[in-house]
C-alpha cells in the first residue's frame, strides 16, 4: 500500500546499497517487507532469524539513511523485527523484557482504553487532556490507535507534524495541546495496513521521536481491545494510570472488563472506569431516557474495586463540537457537559496528586 509508488521505488532502489550479514544486498532480502508510503512517512520492516538482531542493526541503520535521501521530506520509520517465540523454542531460560524507560520530558503517561470500539473513547480521551490543561497541567496527547486515528479530526488538526534535521518529530500544537497522531500523515481515507511488529514500532517512534517539551502529563489514546499496541505500550513506558471508557451496555461492559484484567495482569494502576453515553435528555421535553441502559459501568467498577469516576451524557453538543474540530471542554468551558468533563479530571488529580506536583 502506497499513496506514491515512485517513492515506493525509490527506496526500494536505494537499499540495494545497503549490505546485509551474510552478503547481499537488503532490497533483495526475502524478510523485507512492504514499503509502506504516506503523505507524511515511509515505513517498512527487517524481518530477522532470532538472535540476529544485533548483526542487522547496522544494516537497519544504513538502510534508514539510504530511505531518508529519496523519501523527500518524509519521516522514515523502520522496525527491526524477529520471531520471538521461535527463540524461546529450547531455551528454558530466557532474557526478561528490556527495563521501561521514562519519555523525556513526560513526566506521567496516563492511557484511555476500552474494550470495545464505539464508545467515545477518543472523544473522552481528548476532553480529558483539555480538562487537566484548564487545572494548569502542561498536557499532550498521543494518538496510539493506529489503525483508526481519529485525534486529527477531533482537534481539528490540517497538515502533517513538521520534522526537525534530526528526525525529530515537532508535535502539532492546538488548544494548549501538543499532539501527535499518524493520522495527519495519512491521505483521506488511507487505511493502516501494518502488521503488529511494524505498528508497534510506529508507536514507539512516535512517543520517543517527539519533542514533547515538558509535560506534566501526556494522554495517550489507546486502541480498543488488548492486542499489540497495548502491551507493546505498558512494556516500553512506566504507565502512571488508566482509565476505562465504556457505554452502560453489557457487551460494552463485558469488553471493558476484559481491557481492566490485561491492565491488572501488566501491572498499570487503573484509575477508574467512566461510563459513556450514560443517558440522553431530550431537549424538547427535558424527558431522560437510558438509551443503552444504565449504571451499568458503576456497578461493574464496585464489583472490581475500581473508582467509579463519573457518567457522561449522550449529548449532541459533544458529538458537534467533536466533529468540528472544537471540542466541549474548550469550546463552551461552561457547559454542564464540560463541567462532568472537567470534574472527572479533578478526581483523578485528586486521587493521584503526584500528577499536579
């Protein structure tokens, strides 16, 4: 997949110079992958034997320089990938993971997740960090659903991030934000087509080759589920805390408590579980009615030993000043859906003041 195949060619061309162990050249390596070209990046991946990591990484070097003079302007993004379970075949001792390494600058990283798709996690997520700027936090946000970025959209972003001459992304800054997405280096309607091992290193290009600046707290916008993403996040960087969107729903609910147990199971303090669309209020009668039940997520947080940190309504000002680019919290600070907005992000300073210090 290639929004421009001649950039396609060129690097492909290009790492013909590039050697790899054994003799040969890495364009011509049966572990290459696809190279994949956006408006904004040039990604591909080294597929390598276990144990080879290290011999490949000059030639991951070499080939990261060779893609870099023909990828005009473009970030280059490549992963260095081996089939760990192959390695653990015979060894009954194995290297634990690498020690998770603090983002400079980012003092605490807290993920919003959910199990499922569909519930106004991103539009939580985003509201969440403009509610801890208001509380004078210095707050970026990270979109980590890779396959589905919708951060762009909800802040209204236009244009990719600049790069510095040293590869360095600039994070594109809006409503006191500084934010970082892969979907403002897609073209419309560009689909992801990653496998893991190259999405995972696409995340952490994009977390630790940001000039974040300093940060009292960076949001990060998690895919839905438990897949890749997630554990390649909570393995890499010491998490400071989630929080669980989910809808009154009980398959919203039985998700959400799957995406709890990975958290728990990872070691990442959960601070909390919000309940989405919790209700609608008709504004023609002032009548309320529980589109997809209700209390749900609060009984589900009792019955884990979760905070219960807050419902939010179904409410058509959120979904317009979503799809405008201008999101509740800063567009109409005042709003009672800004407020629930804005009170959620107390509780959590509340309960965490080491996020305010």
């Amino acid at each position: 997949m290639a929004d421009n195949p001649i950039i396609a060619e060129a690097v492909k061309a290009a790492l013909t110079g590039v050697e790899i162990p054994g003799g040969g050249s890495l364009s011509g390596y049966g572990g290459l992958s696809e190279i994949i070209v956006t408006t904004g990046a040039v990604a591909f991946a080294i597929s390598v034997a276990p144990g080879m990591e290290a011999a490949f990484g000059p030639a991951r070097s070499a080939a990261q320089q060779a893609a870099e003079r023909v990828a005009e302007g473009r970030k280059v993004m490549v992963s260095l990938t081996s089939d760990k379970a192959t390695a653990a075949q015979g060894h009954a001792h194995r290297p634990g993971p690498p020690a998770k390494e603090a983002v400079p600058g980012v003092r605490n990283i807290i993920a919003v997740g959910s199990g499922k798709g569909g519930v106004g996690k991103s539009t939580v997520a985003v509201n969440l960090a403009l509610a801890f700027a208001a509380e004078g936090l210095r707050t970026g946000i990270l979109d980590a659903d890779l396959y589905g970025p919708s951060i762009p959209r909800l802040l209204g972003l236009e244009g990719r991030p600049a790069v510095r001459e040293d590869g360095i992304f600039s994070p594109h800054q809006a409503f006191g934000l500084n934010i970082m997405s892969i979907g403002s280096m897609l073209t419309p309607n560009q689909a992801v087509v990653w496998r893991g091992p190259m999405a995972t290193s696409a995340l952490r290009q994009l977390l630790r080759e940001s000039d974040w600046g300093e940060l009292d707290v960076l949001v990060v916008d998690l895919p839905p589920g438990t897949g890749d993403i997630q554990i390649s996040l909570v393995q890499q960087v010491p998490i400071a805390g989630a929080v669980i969107v989910s809808t009154p729903q009980d398959l919203a609910l039985i998700d959400a408590k799957k995406a709890i147990d990975m958290l728990r199971r990872t070691g990442v303090p959960l601070l909390g579980l919000i309940e989405n669309m919790s209700f609608f209020i008709a504004p023609d009668t002032g009548r309320r009615y529980d589109i997809f039940g209700h209390g749900g997520a609060k009984s589900a947080a009792q019955s884990m030993g979760l905070p219960f940190l807050g419902e939010m309504p179904l409410v058509m000002a959120i979904r317009e000043t979503s799809d405008s680019g201008n999101p509740v919290v800063a567009s109409a600070p005042q709003s009672p859906e800004a407020q629930a907005f804005q009170a959620i992000a107390r509780k959590i300073l509340d309960a965490s003041p080491s996020f305010r210090a």
